[in-house]
C-alpha cells in the first residue's frame, strides 16, 4: 500500500442518501478519524479476572479549519447547525490519493462557527458520529493496455544469464508479469526475467513477457544463444 499524506486527501459533504461525491470542503486544515469501540466489562461468580466483551463500534470525524463563507462544503455542514433528528445527518467523503473513499454518514455537531479573537481568522470546527456502518469503496483497478521490456532482443551464452527487465503500461496498473519461453531445450527462464542459455540455437527463439492480471497483453523478447 502507497504512502500519502494527509493534505492529498479530497474531503467533500452532500446531503445523506444522496450520489456522488458531493460538494467540496475547501478551508480544512485538520482531519481526525477515530474508531470508537463500546467494551462491556463483567465479572462472574468465582472467577478473579474480568470478561471483556465488544458490544459495538462506531467512527467518528473531527474537522477543523478556518471560517469560510464561499467554501460550499463549509456552508453545506453549517446548515445542520439548528436541525435535530435525521435533518442533522450528512454523509462525509473522505477519498485516498490512490481513489478509494471511505463515506461516513451521521449527525453534524457544529463546534466553532467563526469565533477567535480580534487578530486572529474566523475559526470553523465539525464533528461528525456515524450511524451505521460506514462504506468503504476500493480504488477502481487499472486495466494494462501494454508490456514494456528493455531491448527486443537479447543474446546469452551457453550457461550464462542475461537479464531481461518488463513492466506495464499505465504505471498505475497492476506490474505483476510472467516470463515464458518457448523452447526450454535452448534457453530457460526465471519469473524474475533471468535469461539463461542452455543450447546454441542458429534461430532466435521467442520468450513471451505477458500480464498476469491481463495476459492478453504481452511483448515478446527475441533470444540468440552462442556459445561459451
């Protein structure tokens, strides 16, 4: 899994049950999520240690930044600040770089609402408690559309290697490929592209990189074997 920092987050509102993404909320400056777990201890007749058991769990959202009434994802959660029941709910986006998003959907508790002092900017802080379980969409899979490999053809001999490098186009698609050859009596090789000879062979044969995820998708590696 990649590394990211949190400013590539994308952190959008829209009302609950609604598609998309919603709208934006620009002026964040801090994202808390926290899993909340509810643990019931007991202890029964006889025994010295506690039980524990976990009765429940929930997420919830801590947003602050600075007050911004041209920020529509601000003015979004600022509409709850008087609402009570289910006029109160809002789904919360919070989508990862790689495009996978996580949508939490329960009440907003407006906290600061553009309060500070004199020199300071307008101050705006939000919390969310989820209802229910929060949905989580995996990043959508890139499909390869082409197998790179460093040089068209390759020349080894008689017991020595070489070796040959591949990858996948677009570089955001999975990399996993295989190395097949065609004619193991002349040259074999390795799942990690490492060309051996084992026969001198007068017509070049052919090592087929292809895709694991889309094997339709290959190039082919032409392979000269001399000897040593």
């Amino acid at each position: 899994m990649a590394t990211y920092a949190v400013k590539q987050l994308e952190i959008s509102v829209k009302d609950s049950g609604e598609s998309g993404d919603g709208v934006s909320i620009k002026d964040l400056e801090t994202l808390d999520i926290s899993l909340n777990s509810n643990v019931e201890q007991y202890t029964t007749i006889g025994e010295v240690f506690e039980r524990a058991v976990k009765t429940g769990a929930a997420m919830e959202l801590g947003l602050d930044g600075k007050y911004n009434e041209s920020d529509p994802g601000q003015n979004e959660l600022r509409e709850t600040w008087d609402k009570v029941g289910s006029e109160a709910e809002k789904t919360i986006v919070v989508k990862f770089p790689a495009g996978s998003k996580y949508e939490i959907t329960g009440p907003i508790g407006i906290n600061d609402f553009g309060g500070g002092g004199a020199n300071d900017i307008g101050s705006f802080s939000a919390t969310q408690n989820s209802n229910g379980t929060p949905v989580f969409t995996p990043a959508p899979t890139i499909e390869p559309t082409s197998v790179t490999v460093d040089s068209a053809s390759k020349t080894v001999k008689v017991g020595e290697t070489v070796k040959i490098t591949a990858g996948v186009l677009p570089s955001g698609a999975p990399q996993d490929v295989t190395f097949t050859s065609s004619d193991e009596t002349k040259a074999t090789v390795a799942s990690d592209g490492t060309l051996t000879g084992v026969a001198t062979t007068v017509t070049a044969i052919k090592i087929t990189v292809a895709s694991k995820v889309k094997p339709s998708v290959k190039n082919d590696v032409s392979v000269s074997v001399t000897s040593a």
